[in-house]
C-alpha cells in the first residue's frame, strides 16, 4: 500500500486531493496498486473537509513515517519547501512538486539526492499545468537533439496582451481586468515582470539541454512597457505580441536563455494561443516544431499533472526514473545580444529626414503604420541581425530618433 | 548489452537506423544503457549503405537469436507484420512498431501476450508521426477523466483541405498537387476516404477509454464530397473544413467513434492547423483541453518516436510499461447518429419559398453566403439536435429541397 502525504492544502495541493477522491478508482486501475493519502500537511485549519482527520502541522511526523512513501509538496514558494522536500529525499520518499521555484533554484541539487536515494523527483506540474511538457520532452523527444523551445508561460501576461491586442485595452485596463477576474494577483509583478516564465524556462532549458540555468542567468523583461500602438504596429505586419520565454542552443554549445515580449508571426503556432492558455514550441532536428498547448494553471489542471506524477511514481516504486541533468558551468548561458533576430522599433522623430537617415543605417527596414498615428511617430522593423549590431545601430541613430519602445521579432 | 533488430528498411525504418547513428551519444545517455542496432531485415538489398553488413531476409534469424531483446516493426501492413511482431512478444522480445494497422486491428491481442510474457509492445509513432501523444495519454493525463478526443490525424487529407480553402483550389487539382509533392500516393484512397485517419481514432479511443475499437465499428466518411463552395460557406461564419477523426465518451459508458470532414471554429485550436500538420485535442474533466501539435508524418519525426519507444525500452528491460487495454464488447460503440451536434446543408431550392419550409422545420438555423452563389443554391447551419433528428427533418424537406451536401459542425 502506497501512502502519501500532501504538503500545502492551498489552491493545488486541495486540487489534488480532490483529484485523488474524485477519479480514486481509475487512478489506482492506471497505477496498477492500492495508495491513499495519509496526511495533509497545513499551517490552516479545513474542519469542514471530509478529510479533516488527515490534517497534520508538524512535517516532521511526515519525514519519520516510514509508511509514507510518496511526497507531494504543493506549498510552492523556496521555504520551508525546499528544506521538506530535501529532508523527505534523503529520507527515501519519493518527491512529487508542482513548484517552479524549487526546481528552477534547486532542481539539480534535488535530483541528485533523489539519484543518489534511488527514489523519484517529478516536476510534470511546475510547467505547463495540465498540459504535459517535461514528460513528453524527457521521454518522447529523447531521440531528437532539441535546438530550441520557446513557449507562452505565462497565462497571466497572455491574457492581458490579448485584452490589448483584440479589445484595445491599455495595459492598466488590462491588468485591472485580470485582477478583477481572478488571473492576476494583487501584486502581480511575478507574472507581469516575467519571473514566473523565466523560472519555467530554467526548467525547460536544464531538461532539452542539460544543464541546470539558474534565473538569474535568464535575461528577463516584463510586459509592463508595451503599448497599444506596438501592439497595432505589430498587428500590421500580421504579428501578435507575446511574452515568450525561449532557450536556444548555439553551435557551440552554449544557450541563449531569455524572456521578454516578442513579435510573433500569425503563422506560428503561438500566436493563437489567446487569454489564459500556455503552450510551448520545441523544435528537434528530427521531429520540427512540435507544439502543447492547454491551461497553463488552474487548480485541476494542475492538480491533475501532480496526480499523473505520483501515478509514475507508484508504477516505478522499484525502478527509478532517469530524469536528471547537470550542473551549470561558468560561461554555458550566452549573453542575450549574441542573439540574431529582427528588432521592431518605435520612436519620435527629430528630423523630417528620419526615414531616409533609418535606411542608410539598417538594411532590411520595413516601416509600419498605424491608426491614429502621430506624425511624429515613426515604426519599423529591421532585417535579421545580430542584437548587439542592431543595438548599436539604434545608438548611432540617436540624433534622428527617440527609440520610445523596441521589440524583438522571433522566428518561432 | 542491448541488440536490436529492425523489420523493414522504407521511409521510417532507414529514418530509425538515421537517427540511432546520427544522434547516437545523446541516445545512449538517454537509455541509460548500451544498445546497438544487431539486423535490418528487408527483402531488398542495399549494398550501399553503411550498414549493409546488417542486413538479412529471414525472419527467422532475428527470433531466434537469443541476443536480441528489442525488434522495431516499420513494414506497415497487416500481413506479414503481424506474424512476425506476435512470433517476437511470444519469444520475449519487446517490439516497437510505427504500424497503426496492425495496431488498430490486433493492438489488444498483441499487448496481451506482451503482458503475459512481460515484455513492452509501444507504438507511440502509430500516431501523429513524430507529436508525442501516446505516452501523454497513458501517462500525463492519467489522473484525468478523459471525455473525448478529436484530431486532425492525416497530414494528406489536411493539406487538400488548406489548398482548397486558401487557394480556391477544387478538390481534383488540390489532390493533383499533393501527389506531385509527394504528399500524396498514386493510390490515395486511404488517406482521402478517412482509413488511415479511422485506424489512427481506434488506438486513440481504446488508450482514452480501455476499450479496443476496431476499424470497422467506426463510422468512416473521406473528404471527396468537399466541394469549393462548401470551405467558401464555412468560411463566411469563420469556420474551417477539417478531416476530424473524433472518439467521445457518452453518459452510459458507450462511446461514438467516427471518422469525417467536419465544420470547426476558427475559436477552436484545431482550426488553425494547416497544411500537412497534425494535431490532437484532448478533452479532459481536469486538465480541460490539452491540443498536442506538429508533423504527423514523414521519415524522421515517426523515426524519432520509434526510438523513442525503444529508449523506454531499454529503461524499462526489467520492468514492463503498464499499457493495455480490454477487448472490445458488444454496443461499446453507439450509433453515430445518436450524436448532437449541428450540420451545415447546401442544397438547390425547388421552390421559391424554400427558406420559409426549412425555419419551420428547423430551429435555430442560420442562412449562410458565398461569392458567386447560384440563385437556386441555398446553405444554412441547423441548430444543435441528435444527427438522427436532423438526418429525419432532411428527408421531410426533400418536397423542398434537393440536398447537395451536409457536413457536420463540431464543438471541439
């Protein structure tokens, strides 16, 4: 009899819980042996639940009970997580997480211990939510040498870039909006900074590549500076905006690891992924552009992922799963302006030459237009260049323009 | 050591031996083991390629050699695929196949005997070529309630289908067009009647419901009737024309299991699909709707997933995947007019008062335009009933009018 404990009855972990009840007899039919959840571990009282018995505050009572032999930590957040899930490792439980935190701060140094324990580390919920992701990269594509993975990350900022994109809506509209639905939080710079989808391409990047890329190797830009007019701009050239986190694989075999909002072409995949849905592109030299979308949160889709982990997990109580990478070397993340794409521009113009001063400096500009457009304004998107040179030249044009925005165009 | 013997040496099997060569190294990090490729086996000779030491005729030879414990199966075809793939399981080999034939008709017989032998039978590239969706089925959502699926799982069929709507082609010439790129066979009835889609839906169906469905108990309609004018009114109320295979679990435990072109929202994530790209939405009581994208077919996504396949294998020598399912039993499958849902009708008038007939037929029905409509065509959407009512109310119209075509209008 598998017995488990959930630690963290907030909007997942009762998620799974509920989960676990309500799907109980096909669940233990697809994991093939008898479980049951043992414990809850919360701060909180939940008299009203029918599960009020298993209610317990001290973790301990958890890490010394040897029938406890599957973990889920739904607690989210780097502590007391990461020090639970480290104890209940080396105590030779397997670790179930919906945290990306954790796993972006210390997925290789957990997946160590759980290899050194022979016991399980799963993470299917940390990205993606309900949609399944690391499986499918560790196990499906494992025969393809992956060169990239882009993706939406972030249901939060996608909702508000469609409410700019479709309604027009400025983004304090935008944000008010989701607040006021429920997708965003009262402090919502996690999502709207995009620290939430660069945690979730450290993930992504450690699992195509590798090797473990910390957050703050990620360079990472937020939504909070696009506009209305970059988003018609965009809209112009048949293109959305979206915030994409993105992890590339150079010749050399370094990586380029970024989040920002980017240009995307209406033919890619992602640029209809609307509202609140995730999805992520990974490319293989074998299979192209693959592409999962779905619900990137919610409390079932996610609780859901969690409940396919420790299914995984029951099914492999023997034998462990070969889910690991490396550690991160000095000089593995590249510096973001090595990066070749196009740069969408908008800027005042100080001289009535401007366009002509644009041309002689950039080859490649295709100038854009808009509704409403001031006659001061101009935009445009460059040829594909190195974004150090393009950088450079956007210096060197500091007399003829005032860059008021730029944006990267990706070929994803 | 790990030996493995490869039946058939076409597009994905010589794509297999590519792959486990090219990408040899990250493939053996990935087995977490040692595996070399022991035979090919072919009728044909190739003396030049590198690998022509390996090359026998006789069948035999690789079931009765001990040494091998993985044989990939990619001759297509019922016969002799069959033999061989259950003459391999009874000698306790694991078999990998990218045959969706011999999956659809023998897929619950032959995880049997692997059951009983406890060796692996996989065969994620029996469908969507190289998109993982197998694996997430069994796997990722096996903690939800899948209630239906539905996916676009023939890249010909849908490359006629886009040339037919963007370009204004007509059927013939879309058809001539996908020949002459190598899209298409000479032969292209499997694809264009719906076979190779109606094999795909019954390995899809029996791992979302455990039952298996055989070909033949799936109602099967191809995309030759599709005329220009019929992808001209689904575009006027934003609609796509898809080849849709589509398994969907009914109130009683019975499910509908159909296979035909059907009208979908350009809201829906499958209507963006073009080309000859696949994709499969999933249909979950958690995870809502998961859409899995890419490259249906083609020799090095389906030979990617086929070592894919044998990556697990190798992993899981010792302990067997749990993937089965039960046989079918009879009424499993309900009629396909038990079905609810919408169709459209494009029909030539007998009576100028025509549209007065049909409102008081039909509910909720919505007229539709095109450019360059006949003055006696006429082509409305029904509002949502069983298809048998709708099918019936036709009939009762034939004083009326002279239907042209119907297709369905799904909610996926």
């Amino acid at each position: 009899m598998n017995k488990i404990a959930v630690m963290g009855h907030g909007v997942v972990g009762s998620g799974v819980v509920e989960v676990f009840y309500k799907n109980h007899d096909s669940i233990l039919t697809k994991a093939g042996a008898d479980m049951d959840i043992k414990y809850i571990l919360d701060l909180r009282e939940f008299p009203e639940t029918p599960y009020a018995d298993k209610f317990i505050k001290d973790f301990k009572v958890i890490v010394k009970d040897p029938e406890v032999n599957i973990v889920v930590e739904t607690m989210g957040g780097l502590e007391p997580a990461y020090t639970f899930v480290k104890q209940c490792l080396e105590a030779g439980k397997s670790v179930v997480s919906s945290n990306k935190e954790l796993v972006a701060q210390k997925g290789f140094e957990l997946l160590s211990i759980a290899k050194e324990k022979n016991v399980n580390f799963l993470f299917e919920a940390s990205v993606g939510g309900g949609i399944p992701i690391i499986r499918p990269i560790s196990q499906c594509l494992a025969a393809n040498d992956i060169t990239e993975i882009a993706g939406i990350l972030n249901g939060t900022t996608n909702f508000i870039l469609t409410k700019i994109f479709k309604d027009k809506m400025d983004f304090e509209k935008a944000l008010s909006l989701a607040q006021s639905l429920g997708y965003a939080e009262r402090d919502p710079s996690a999502d709207v900074l995009g620290f939430d989808s660069c945690r979730k391409i450290c993930i992504l990047a450690a699992l195509a590549f590798g090797k473990h890329v910390y957050p703050d190797q990620v360079h990472t830009e937020g939504i909070t500076e696009i506009t209305l007019a970059d988003v018609l701009y965009a809209g112009s050239f048949c293109s959305a905006v979206k915030l994409i986190g993105r992890a590339k694989k150079l010749t050399d075999g370094r990586i380029l690891a970024t989040v920002y909002p980017a240009i995307v072409s209406r033919d890619s995949q992602l640029s209809s992924v609307d509202d609140v849905f995730n999805a992520v592109m990974v490319r293989g030299d074998a299979t192209g552009d693959v592409v999962f979308y779905g619900k990137g949160a919610g409390k079932l889709p996610t609780a859901s992922a969690v409940m396919a982990d420790v299914i995984d997990c029951v099914k492999h109580v023997a034998a462990r799963k070969y889910l690991s990478w490396d550690d991160y070397t000095e000089g593995y993340v590249a510096d973001y302006t090595e990066d070749t794409l196009a740069l969408y521009v908008c800027a005042e113009t100080k001289t009535a030459e401007a366009k002509e001063h644009i041309k002689t400096k950039l080859s490649g500009v295709k100038f854009l237009a808009r509704e409403n457009q001031p006659e001061s304004e101009i935009a445009f998107v460059t040829g594909i260049d190195s974004e150090k040179n393009l950088r450079q030249a956007m210096n060197e044009l500091s007399d003829v323009i005032t860059v008021k925005n730029t944006i990267r165009v990706l070929d994803i």
